[in-house]
C-alpha cells in the first residue's frame, strides 16, 4: 500500500486496551477542531468532530476532548481494535479558512 | 451515490509536463480543496475554493494552478514550474468552510 507518512510518532497498543492520541495547536482563534483516520492508500475519513464551545464530545467508541486553555486536543478510542490501525490527523480551522492539519499519529494495534 | 471522486488513483507523467488532477463532487458542496500530502508529514493546502469561479491560494501553491468554473469540478494543474511534484494530492470539499471535509481517495502523482 502506499505510505502515509514513514517518520510519524507511533502510538502502540494491545486489541482491547484504550488509545489516547494527542494533537496541539497553535491558533487561539481556532474554533473547530476534526479527527480524521487515514488507511494507507486511501483519502482521510472523519471521525469526530467538536466546536471550541464545547470540551468534552463523544461518538461511538470515540471521545475527543478539548482543552483550550493549553490548545490541546485529544482522541480517546475504547477497547482498541485491529481495524483501528492507521494514521489519525487531527485538523483545525476559525471563520472561512480551510482546514489545518497536524503532522499525524500512527496507531498500531497489536493482536 | 454521494461523494468524491478523484481520477486516475495513480498518475506517471515525465518532468517538465504540465499534468491535470481531477477532482468531482455531487455532495452539492459549496467549498473545495486540495491538498498535498509527503511521507512524514501531514496535508498541506495547495488551493481552495469558497465558491464557483473563486479560489485562494494556500500555504503550498506555488506551482500549481485551479480553476472552477462549475460547483461540483476543481481540476488541479501541476506544472512545470513545480519543482517537486511526486506526492499524494487529496481533494476534499464541504457545505461551508467551517464543517466537516470529505475527501476522495487520493491521486499518487509520480515524475519521472
């Protein structure tokens, strides 16, 4: 497959355990915040998503938290599976910009 | 269907051609982007567009050139003034600039 990206940090993890990925910015504007997962090969996917008015948002097995006094921003994924492997950008923007990436996390699940 | 669709997946052209990316959406989406993405690095935005027949230059557009002149197509020039163009290019789009981006699947662009 094709490589996403060969010098990313890596975050491994054991099939079941709990994932924390983290991801800081820089802009204290920045008002809307995306997780996205990338297979290799393939385009990024959304994954959840949260607004700056908001610190805590959850999905199906997916939190993210956002700390907006230190411009951090996290990804907690429950009972981790193989299926999750991959790279995971996080991305923010404020008013009509476009969206903004970080470097990315790969994530390895171990069996 | 609804969605993104960029063509071709993978693409070989030689140095010094110009070369077109195409990218088509029928999510009714107002806003368009590309990016390019590099090994060990993330997405980088070379164009984006608000609107039809308006684009702004991103951080990487050097190089590059965008036209869109219909809502639902933002074909992407390399030229050959670009003078790294082996990557992966990914066009996205959204109803606003402010919401979720979707993405198509990618064209690996490879000069030789």
């Amino acid at each position: 497959g094709e490589s996403v990206g060969l010098h990313l940090p890596t975050l491994s993890v054991q099939e079941g355990d709990n994932s924390i990925i983290n991801c800081a910015y820089s802009n204290s504007a920045s008002d809307y915040f995306i997780w996205y997962k990338q297979e290799s090969g393939k385009g990024p996917q959304f994954i959840i998503d949260i607004r700056s008015n908001m610190d805590k948002r959850q999905g199906q097995r997916v939190t993210v938290l956002l700390n907006k006094t230190v411009k951090h921003l996290s990804l907690q994924i429950a009972a981790t599976q193989p299926g999750d492997s991959a790279v995971y950008f996080c991305a923010e923007t404020t008013g009509r910009r476009a969206l903004t990436f970080g470097s990315g996390t790969r994530l390895q699940v171990q069996p | 269907d609804g969605g993104i669709t960029q063509s071709p997946k993978y693409l070989f052209r030689k140095e010094g051609q110009n070369v077109t990316l195409s990218c088509e959406q029928n999510l009714n989406h107002d806003a368009m982007y590309w990016y390019r993405q590099d090994p060990g690095q993330g997405l980088r935005l070379i164009y984006y567009s608000q609107i039809v027949n308006d684009f702004q230059k991103g951080d990487i557009a050097e190089g590059y050139s965008v036209s869109r002149e219909k809502k639902e197509s933002f074909p992407l020039t390399v030229t050959s003034a670009q003078k790294n163009p082996t990557a992966f290019y990914l066009c996205a789009s959204s109803a606003a600039p402010n919401t979720e981006a979707f993405f198509g699947q990618g064209t690996r662009l490879t000069v030789v």
